[in-house]
C-alpha cells in the first residue's frame, strides 16, 4: 500500500471511529429533518381531514336544494343540515358538535337568481385550538371550488336561455394558450409554470453546493486542527512521507466522510421538503418533459467542475487550518473564509448572471462556488462552452490553491503560526 | 562519519532569540544528551533537526544532508518524539504502531518486525487492543515511545523521553535506549532537564542556557573539570554566577 493510502485509510478510520462527529453529520441529518417533515405531514393530513359542513338553509326555492345536493356529492365533504332560527343558534350547534364550516343559505338565494340578482351564501370557518386555521382553509377551498362549478353552470345555463351561440365563448370570449420555447423547441407548457420547475431547481441547486462546500471545508480544517489540539502533527511531519502526500491522503480522506455527510444532509433535507411538496401538491412535469436532459458530455463536464470547487475548498480551508490553534479556532477561520465566498453565490437563485450589472457578473465569476451553480443550469440548457471555461478557471484556481497549500506543509509556518496567533492575542 | 552536526546554529522568534549560534557534533552510535532548564532552547534545537523548524541562521547536518535541502532523506534516517505528543485517540494502540510501522517499512527493517518490536517496548500488552483515549499519560508515552524505536532509525531524536513517566517505567525507558544504541547501533540525542537522568544515560552531553552551548564533555570529566559531584552541581557552577536566583533556587 502506498504513503498515500496509508493516511487515507487511517484518516478515515480515526475520522469514522468519533461517535460524537459520526452522530452530528450523519445520523442527525438523517432523522431528524424526516421527522421535522413527519410533523409537517401530520399537520397537512389532519387539515386534509374529512370537511364537516353544518348547513343552514333559509332558502326554500330549488337553488338552495341544488347547492345541498352539489355539496353532499364533493368528494371529503360531509354534509350536516340542522334547523335553526337564526346565525347564532347555528353556531351554538356547530361547537357543541365539533364541526368546522357553517354555510348559511340565505333567504331569498333561489329567488335572486331567477330574477338575475346575485344570491348570498355564507362560509364561516371555526377556528379552534393550535391547527393555526390550515384545516379551516382547506375546508374553505372545498366549499369555494363547489360555488365555482355551481356559478359556472348558472351562468352557462342563464346564457343558454337568453342568448344563441356558445355559452362558454360568450362567458370568456378569449381563450389563451400558453407555450414556451425552449432550446428552440416548443413546449406546450405555459412559461410561468417552465419558471417555477427552474426555480425550484435553481434554489436547490446553490443550497445543495453550499451544504457540500461547508461541510468538506469543515471537516478538512477541523482534521487539521485536530492533529494540532492532539498533538499529533509533530510527529505527523517527521515521518518518511512527502509533505504533499499527507496534505493529499488528509484531504481524499476528510473529503470522503465530508460528501458522506454532505449526502446524508441531502437525503434528509429531500426527505424534509418531499413530505411537505407531496402536501402542497406537484407540478406533475419534470425537467426530462420540457427536453432539459443532461448529456453524457454535459454530465461529465459538471462532475468535473463539482470535483474542482470541492478540491478547492479542502485545499483553502487546509490553508486557512494551519492558522487555527484547535478545531474550535478551525471552524471559525473557516467560516470566516469560506462563507464570504458563497453568500454571494445565492442571488444565483433569483437572478440570471447575464442580466446583472457588469460588475456584480465578474464578481460572481471570479467566486469558485458560482461555478457550479451556473454549471447545473448550462449543463441542461446545452451550453457546454460556459463550462469548459469554469473547468479551465477552477482547474487553476484549485491548482495554485493546493500548491500554496503543500507548500505552508513543507515550511515551518504550520508550526509557528499557532505561536504568533497566540502572542497577538 | 558524524551523525549529526550543527554549526553556528541560530533561531529567532520574532525579537526572542531562541539559539545564539550553537554547534556540537554526535558520533554515529553515542547517546548524546542535550541538557539545560526550560527554555534554553533545546526543543528548537531538535525541531530543527527533526525539519520541522528552519534555522535562521548556522547549519545542521543528519549524517551528511543539510536539515533545510535535504528534508525528504534528513526524515527517512530519524526518528522524533516531542515532548508533548500524542496518539490518535480513535485509535487503538495496535493500529497506532500498524500505521506507522506500514510507513516505515520501506526505509529498512519489515513491517512485521518492526510491529513485533513495538508491541513488545510498548509494554501494553492486551491493552493494545484498547483505544489510545482511554489510556493514561503514562500509557499513551509507552506507546509513542515504542512507536520511535520500533522503527530503529538511524538517529533517535527524543525530547524528554521520561516525561510524564513514573520511576519504573522511566527506569526501564532508559534501559532500552541504552540496549538499542548498544546492541543496534542507534545514535540517541536526546534533551532533557533532569541532569541526572541523563548523567546515568548518556556517553556525552552539551549543557544549554538561554540558547548558548556552555560546556561538552562526558558527564565524568565534567564533573572532574567543575570538582561536582553530578551533572547538577556541574551547571550550577557555570551558569550560577550568571543567573539571578528566585525563591526556589
């Protein structure tokens, strides 16, 4: 086995052993952020619970029957009409019973529409308890939705009676069709909705590269750090081994649990925000639908430039570490590098770089955490030159990062910086 | 040839002069001892032979590479001990000795030699199967100090082997040291500020004060030289005068 493999391996056993580090990164992320969206689930499905309706009817004319009737068939929606003189009464009866929508049908409802006037119902939600009115509101839309069919079809039929041609033209004599072209094809998909499916891949893009940047920089800064609070770096430098195959084994190892644990954030994190998307309910189109497939070339050119910006951010912290005295000292250097570096990166979730102002463009440019956001987008939109260019930038950047890095490793600085942090202070 | 030379060897941190310009010389085979109170500049002086400082002055040789050009060989041909070191704590004791005995096994002896030799001077028995976390300040330094002539280099730097060791054990810690320059040829130079451990252990010594090599010799004509009775009495003489005295001393 190689130097190289040697430190790797004993890297990853030492780093592996640490129930403490092991417990924080891994298994917290994968049980608590299911649970938080397990609450959130139990929330939405108790507010999608069964709507139970009192009904009050004052009218006596057939319209009224046909709102009941309408009601009675809407799917999760129960009926219960009660007889009662007035609003209080009704309300009275509700509570006590444990119902959460009154709809009160009001005296003269059959007659106004006949004679073309509008006609009153009235929806009251009972708010009770910590549900934070959620099951109200999805009990409202139940009702609403039934309004809306029954006011369509009044019209439709009032239009019919009144008028020649076709009711619905006559109701919404324009109809739009929305399309959206893309990559020069067109999609029978409005823009506004193509706009949310990117969205919501732009937002989850930066997050996902922000939590796999941090965590590696962390975790190769606090190994560092490690060897210095343990007082094992000493003894780490003295050994038969090139310096830049301990700065490279420590590396390849830190980075190995460090995507570990930047996986086992995301699959919680997914876990967290799936349970909450499948209640509010999915688009029901992917990128795959609207022809934004990553080629095989594409594919590889991104691999290559997450690859890079992750060399990157192990070789700075690495750097930034050897100023740090122990790991408390590691991660607040660290942050302080590294989080000025991909802040800004984030108004890639709501702006496209070709539209902001110049300045703020090459800013974002010369950042090695923009590189991969932007890379996720031109790799499904097909623009492979954008790319070769931040494979070429992060290639070097990483490359004189890294040298910079091996080099502190083979002067006497990550000994003695530790001694003038200290007389500063 | 010698196994290590230092001329005119000098180290600054920042305005504190740590070395003035210091020079000895050690035989291949000899235990040299290193010897002076806190601070006089001993530690740096095997930092930077161990290549882990650079000298800001003078030059060190480890049988015949410069410490500063020659740092991939000077590290082939040592092994260095500091005086506060530690293991890797998720560790075991056995996969200690493993990793390092794995690095080593190029430079000379096998890795299952070596790994025999370490289990045997660590002295830790069935608690090599423990992790280094759980040993004491006593155990962890058996283990470290197995861990350096394990690998039977060429030259053993070792800074105040016995620290934190008990009488037993640093007794026997001695033993080896002097087993190992005796029957495998291993240079020793080892620093320390108990001047009679080392009068018992080494064939020379340098006395150190505030970064400046007062005297070398062996203990014995040092004693004659100064008419002292140890190491301690030989010191007091030199630099007593120089030195202002506190409370204690």
């Amino acid at each position: 086995m190689s130097d190289f493999w040697i430190i790797v391996k004993k890297e990853l056993k030492d780093l592996l052993r640490d129930k403490g580090l092991i417990f924080g990164i891994i298994v917290v992320p994968l049980l608590i952020y299911p649970a938080l969206g397990q609450m959130m689930q139990i929330g939405f499905q108790q507010a999608q619970e069964e709507t139970k309706i009192v009904l009050v009817n004052f009218d006596e004319g057939d319209y009224g029957s046909l709102l009941i009737k309408t009601l009675e068939a809407a799917p999760n929606v129960t009926v219960t009409t009660i007889e009662a003189l007035n609003l209080d009464e009704a309300l009275k009866k509700a509570q006590e019973e444990d119902y959460n929508m009154i709809v009160v049908i009001s005296k003269d409802f059959s007659k106004a529409i006949e004679s073309n006037q509008k006609a009153q119902v009235e929806i009251y939600g009972i708010v009770k308890g910590i549900s934070g009115g959620m099951r109200e509101s999805v009990s409202e839309g139940r009702v609403n939705a039934v309004l809306t069919v029954i006011n369509d079809y009044l019209a439709k039929l009032k239009i019919q009676q009144s008028i020649e041609g076709n009711p619905d033209a006559i109701l919404r004599p324009i109809d739009a069709k929305s399309y959206t072209v893309i990559k020069g094809r067109i999609v029978p998909v409005p823009p506004s909705l193509v706009a949310n499916i990117i969205t919501s891949q732009s937002i989850s893009m930066p997050l996902v590269i922000f939590v796999m940047i941090i965590i590696v920089a962390q975790m190769s800064a606090g190994s560092m750090a490690m060897e210095k609070e343990n007082k094992t770096l000493e003894t780490l430098l003295t050994l038969p081994v090139k310096r830049i195959t301990i700065v490279a084994g420590k590396m390849i190892g830190t980075a190995t649990i460090g995507i570990i644990a930047a996986v086992a954030y995301m699959i919680g994190m997914r876990n967290y925000l799936g349970s909450m998307m499948s209640s509010s309910g999915e688009i029901g189109i992917s990128l795959e639908d609207l022809g934004l497939i990553a080629t095989p070339q594409g594919a590889i050119l991104f691999v290559i430039i997450m690859f890079l910006a992750i060399t990157f951010a192990l070789s700075f912290a690495m750097l930034l570490a050897v100023f740090a005295e122990d790991t408390k000292s590691a991660n607040t250097i660290v942050s302080a590098g590294i989080m000025p570096m991909v802040f800004p990166t984030f108004i890639l979730m709501f702006a496209d770089i070709e539209t902001l102002p110049l300045a703020i463009k090459y800013i974002l440019l010369a950042l090695p955490f923009s590189h991969p956001i932007l890379a996720s987008r031109a790799m499904l939109m097909g623009q492979y030159s954008s790319m070769y260019v931040s494979v070429l930038y992060l290639g070097i950047l990483s490359t004189v990062t890294l040298l910079i890095t091996a080099r502190f490793f083979t002067t006497e600085k990550l000994l003695t910086a530790k001694l003038r942090f200290r007389r500063k202070r | 040839m010698s196994a290590v030379k230092v001329e005119a060897l000098e180290k600054d941190y920042g305005k504190v002069k740590a070395l003035k310009g210091i020079s000895f010389e050690i035989k291949e085979g000899e235990i040299f001892g290193l010897i002076g109170p806190n601070g006089a500049g001993k530690s740096t002086t095997l930092k930077i032979l161990a290549t882990l400082l650079t000298p800001t002055g003078g030059r060190a040789e480890v049988f015949g590479h410069d410490v500063v050009k020659d740092g991939d060989e000077v590290r082939k041909l040592i092994s260095y001990l500091p005086e506060e070191a530690g293991a890797y704590k998720n560790l075991k004791g056995i996969e200690y000795l493993q990793f390092m005995a794995k690095l080593y096994a190029k430079t000379g002896k096998s890795y299952e030699e070596m790994l025999e030799v370490g289990v045997k001077l660590s002295g830790l028995e069935s608690r090599l199967n423990d992790k280094v976390s759980t040993y004491s300040k006593g155990m962890t330094r058996k283990l470290l100090l197995a861990r350096a002539l394990m690998v039977e280099p060429k030259l053993a730097i070792l800074d105040e082997p016995a620290s934190g060791l008990d009488i037993i054990n640093a007794y026997s810690i001695r033993q080896t040291i002097k087993q190992f320059a005796k029957e495998k040829g291993i240079t020793f130079l080892v620093s320390s500020h108990n001047m009679l451990e080392v009068e018992f252990l080494c064939d020379r010594v340098a006395l150190i004060n505030e970064g400046v090599i007062v005297e070398t010799g062996t203990p014995k004509e040092l004693k004659e030289k100064y008419e002292a009775e140890n190491l301690e009495e030989v010191f007091m003489s030199i630099v007593g005068g120089q030195q202002k005295v506190g409370v204690f001393g």
